[in-house]
C-alpha cells in the first residue's frame, strides 16, 4: 500500500514540477508584460483590491478544501456537503466585503478602490466555490490533469484576455477581470475530470464527519498566513500609496518567481501524500528532507545572485519606470530561502493534523513583525522589506521546529539540508565580487556571475555529491533512478551508487562514508 502510494506521490510529483515549471515560466513572462503595461499606479491599485479577495476568499472558503484532502476516506456524499456549506459561506463573506468597502478602501489609503473592491465582493463567492474540484484532483494525485487545467487557465485569463484589457486601458480592472476568469476555467476544468459531480447539499453530517473542525483550523491558520504575507504590503499602502505598493508587490512576486514552480508543484503533491501516510512519521521525514536538500541546493546560491544583482534585473524586465523595485527585491531575495523552507514544512504539517500548531506558531511571528512595522511607521520602504525577510526565517524556524517533533526527529536535521545551498553560496559571492570589480557594467558582470555559479555547480556536484545532496537527497535518488531518467543522469553523473545511502542511520543521520 505504502510502496503504491510512493510510486504514485513520484509519479504526481513529476507532473506537477513539469507542468508548474511550463505554468511558472508563462506566468513571468506574463505578469512582465502586465506590468508594463500598467505601469505601478494600476499595479498597486489591483494589488490592493486582490489582498481583500484573497482574505475574503480564505474566511469564504471554510478550509474545506484542505479537509476533503486531509480526510482519510471520503463519504460518498461529502464533496456536495463541502459544497453546499462553501455557497453558503461564500455568498455571506461577499456581502460583508461589499457592505464594508467604503471603510476598507480608507483603511488602504486610497478613496479610488471602492470599485474595485465591490468587485473583489462579487468575485469571492467564484474563487471561493473554484477550490473545490480541484482539492479532489489533488486528493486523487491526478497532478498531470491538474497542471493542464491550471496552464490552460492562466494562458486563457492573464496571457489573452488580461493582456488584451491592460493594452486597451482598462487599468487595475483588467487584472480582476483575469483574476475571476482563471478561478471559472480551474473549476470547470477540474469538474470535467470527474465522472459525474455532486450537487451542493447542507446536511448537518459535516460537522460529525470532523470536515467542518478541520476546515475551522485551516481558516485560522490561513488567515494567520495570509497577514504574514500582506501585512507589509498593507503598511506601504497606507504609508506610500498605490504606486509604491505596485512597485512593492512587484518586487515581492519577482523576488518569489524563481521558486514558484517548485513550491507549487511540490506543495499539493506533499499535503495529499502525508495525508495518505500520516502514521508513518519515517517515511514524511524522509521525503521531507530530501525536498529541503533539493530545493535549498538551488535556492541559496541562486537568491544570493539575485540580490546582489537586482538592479540590472529589474531593468532588463521592468525598464526605468519600475527602478523603486530594486531596493525591495534585494532584501526580500534574502528571505525566499526561508520561504522555500517553510513552504515545503506547512503542508506536511497539515498532512499530520497539526494546523493548529502551525496557526499559533505563525500567530507569534505576526505579531512581533506588526510591532516592528508599527514602530517604524516612518521608515522606508526597504526597511519593511528587510523586517519581511527576518520574519521569513523566524516563521521558517518555527514550522519545521514543529514538524520536526511531530515527525520524531532531531531539531538540526532541517538545518542540514542547508548545508549544500551554503556550499554554493560562497563561490557564487566571490565570482559576484570578483566580476563586478573586473568587468564594466553591472549587466554583464551579473551574467557571468551566473555562468561561472553554474560552472561550480556540476563541477561540484560531480566531485561531491554526497556533500552537497545530504543522505535523504541521495537515497531519493538512488531509489528513483530506475524510473526516472532524470534521477538516473543525475546518478551517473555524481557517481552514486546504491551503498551510498543504505547505510544510512535514519532522517538527519550523518551520510555514510
């Protein structure tokens, strides 16, 4: 049972890296051309109206998708249950946000949102419902037909239609107009996989099955989640006004992009999978670890290129008028590998049925990081970005300390998988100083930077590899290369061999000399 689970889980991990990694790709190239077309006033606008759909979608939502795939075994009608109670919560939290929209575009500072806020209202109850199908996919680990919707879906709503608006002039509302597209495409291309839907129904059994306590933590953890990641932007809003909150959130999504295929990808694969294994603590672990191994590998030293070299970065894409990005972008560079660690720990910790620890634990650090924003009313906007990044590693911290002790092991074992990211931090920071000092312009020498890290990378991934992969890294590898090309190159060409990892002690042990 467990060995068809993991084949599976491997199976649906590969379609969801191939397909988040096409999506990630259309998605930058996408929101490059939106932003340019806007320009940061609109951009702010649109990402002001978008926080408040995006809190109201969480509240709207009950949580009740994460609990149809956290469930070990569904009833028969409880699909239509979740959807009922989503109408239902949907349709109240939309007539809140409409009613409360004069009060909320104030609170962001800028009278010119009321609009569009009532129409962030209007969309809630579509993004709410939207969640549904596809939690059933995901619970299904059908990741390839997942992928596909959520390409078709964004190709469709940002790449045509929200393009076609914002090169019409139809400003911030061409990306609502996309944001409510996406979610209608996602919820009828989900529902098209099925053999047959079920219809919304409100019988009181969801809360005996446990569907309605789970989805009531999963909102307070979500919530809790959602104001770690927009209470800053919140501040520049009110502090600086749309155009710096465009710029803001700009920075933010560039900073992110890198490891957007990753994290998506892997998140929805690692909350179903632990879901289905949630007694078995070992094997989590190990998967968990070696995805850190992984993830970390590449993210290090690729966010320490980033933000030495924002500036000639934001230029190439953006061009002179979206310069206010760069200052953000190179603080908030150096917390995505916290984010990175983070995002690959809270859905396993979901998996277990540890939500609530993970919400207060995230409570704590909302909390420090909004004292610090209030006492720095003042400050720039590159000193909330710096405070964004600190708070990354203190939420980074807490969530894999949690899962840690849920999972049974040591404490530093996380903090291991760093050690191959930090290995090809170091190359990476005297090639950037070296380059930078030697040859003219920081374009060029941020391009040979690169070239020279990348260099370094197969150099040292060939001479070694059991350093910078960690023990769990290797023994996934080993175990995958005979179904999976990629595992298998990857294993020639580091020279691993089967006797690398057996041996290995267990989750965090020391790799086998």
């Amino acid at each position: 049972m467990t060995d068809h689970l993991a084949r599976r889980s491997a199976q649906a991990l590969s379609w969801s890296w191939a397909g988040a990694g096409v999506r990630a790709l259309l998605q930058f190239a996408v929101q490059v051309v939106l932003a340019r077309l806007l320009g940061p006033d609109a951009w702010g606008q649109a990402a002001a109206a978008l926080l408040v759909l995006g809190l109201a979608s969480l509240v709207a939502e009950g949580g009740l998708a994460a609990a149809l795939v956290q469930r070990e075994a569904l009833g028969p009608h409880d699909a239509g249950i979740a959807a009922g109670w989503v109408l239902l919560l949907s349709g109240a939290t939309g007539a809140i946000v409409g009613l409360a929209a004069v009060p909320i575009a104030t609170a962001l500072g800028d009278p010119r949102l009321l609009p569009l806020v009532w129409a962030a209202a209007a969309i809630v109850p579509l993004q709410a419902l939207s969640t549904l199908p596809p939690a059933l996919l995901q619970r299904q680990l059908r990741a390839k037909r997942l992928q596909l919707v959520q390409l078709v879906a964004y190709a469709v709503a940002y790449g045509v239609v929200g393009i076609a608006l914002a090169w019409a002039g139809a400003g911030a509302w061409s990306l609502l107009a996309a944001f409510a597209l996406h979610a209608a495409i996602v919820a009828a291309g989900s529902m098209a996989a099925h053999a047959r839907g079920e219809r919304p129904s409100w019988r009181p059994r969801l809360a005996g099955g446990g569907m309605a306590g789970y989805g009531a933590r999963t909102i307070a953890a979500n919530v809790v989640n959602w104001a770690l990641e927009s209470v800053d932007r919140l501040f520049v809003s009110r502090l600086a006004g749309s155009a710096a909150l465009g710029a803001y959130s700009v920075a933010a999504t560039l900073a992110r992009a890198p490891v957007t295929m990753l994290v998506s990808a892997t998140q929805p694969v690692a909350f179903a999978s632990a879901a289905r294994l949630q007694g078995e603590h070992e094997r989590i672990a190990r998967g968990w670890l070696a995805m850190l191994s992984l993830a970390l590998l590449v993210a290090v030293p690729l966010f320490g290129w980033l933000a030495m070299f924002s500036e000639p970065l934001v230029e190439w894409l953006y061009g002179s008028a979206w310069q206010a990005v760069v200052g953000p972008l190179s603080w908030l560079s150096m917390g995505v590998p916290f984010f990175v660690m983070l995002a690959l720990s809270g859905p396993l910790l979901r998996g277990v049925d540890a939500v609530g620890d993970e919400m207060r634990a995230q409570l704590v650090v909302l909390a420090l990081l909004a004292l610090v924003l209030l006492g720095i009313a003042d400050a720039t906007v590159n000193a909330i970005a710096a405070w964004v990044a600190v708070a990354s590693a203190l939420r980074a911290a807490s969530v894999s300390m949690l899962l840690s002790r849920r999972l049974g092991v040591p404490l530093g074992a996380p903090w291991r998988a760093w050690r191959g990211g930090l290995l090809l931090l170091g190359p990476v920071l005297v090639l950037a100083v070296a380059c930078d000092s030697l040859i003219p312009g920081q374009g060029p020498a941020a391009i040979a930077t690169a070239l020279g890290s990348m260099v370094v990378a197969v150099v040292g991934m060939r001479i070694a590899a059991r350093t910078l992969l960690g023990t769990e890294l290797c023994l996934a590898l080993l175990n995958r290369r005979g179904d999976s090309r990629l595992a298998g190159a990857l294993c020639a060409w580091a020279r691993l061999q089967p006797a690398v990892a057996s041996p290995a002690s267990g989750p965090g042990g020391r790799p086998p000399t």
